[in-house]
C-alpha cells in the first residue's frame, strides 16, 4: 500500500511535512491505473478522478480549506494553508448513475 499526495504547489507539500504526513510519492499529477486497493490518495482532484481512486479500491482524503474569494487563484504558504483551516477529509465518492435519472 501506497501513500499519494497530488500537488503541485510547494505550501502544501510544507503544510504536509508539518502535519508529520508519510508520503511514498509526491505527484503533481495522478494517474489512476497507478492506484492499488488499499492506497491512499490525498490531494484536491476532480470528482470523476476522486471517483476512480475509490472504484480501484484507493481511500482518497481531500485537501479541504475555508478560502476567502481574495485567496482564490493564488499560491498559498503552509502558514497561510494553517490560517485558511486546512485539513485532510476522507470522502467515497461514486457515480450516481445516468445523470438523466434512468440509472
């Protein structure tokens, strides 16, 4: 089992090392069929990448933050990470079906 942070941003990898995370592969970007069942995959993804860690068995902890809109769009230092609430949330996420309603 694998440990995966998705960043590409230098804070939150600070942000990562403070909170004491133990990370096997720091990835700016995620490949899916990397992910085994059992990984772990931290980071903020889309929802249909979240979605496939979880189909191939992988826990995915998103990298939640309460941003103002003034810090949106920016880099953000591990102080400013600490000071926006930043924390890791285990979601599941899963297809609902046909978006049409016949599932």
């Amino acid at each position: 089992m694998s440990t995966y942070f998705i960043t590409r941003h230098p804070g939150a990898i600070e942000w990562a090392a403070r909170q004491g995370l133990k990370v096997d592969r720091n990835l700016a970007h995620l490949d899916p069929a990397d992910i085994r069942p059992g990984d772990v995959v931290i980071g903020t993804l889309p929802v249909n990448l979240g979605a496939q860690v979880c189909a191939r068995g992988g826990r995915f902890f998103n990298l939640s933050l309460n941003l103002t809109a003034e810090a949106r769009g920016r880099e953000l230092s591990a102080d400013e990470l600490e000071r926006y609430g930043a924390r890791l949330e285990e979601y599941l996420v899963v297809p609902s079906g046909d978006p049409h309603g016949a599932a």
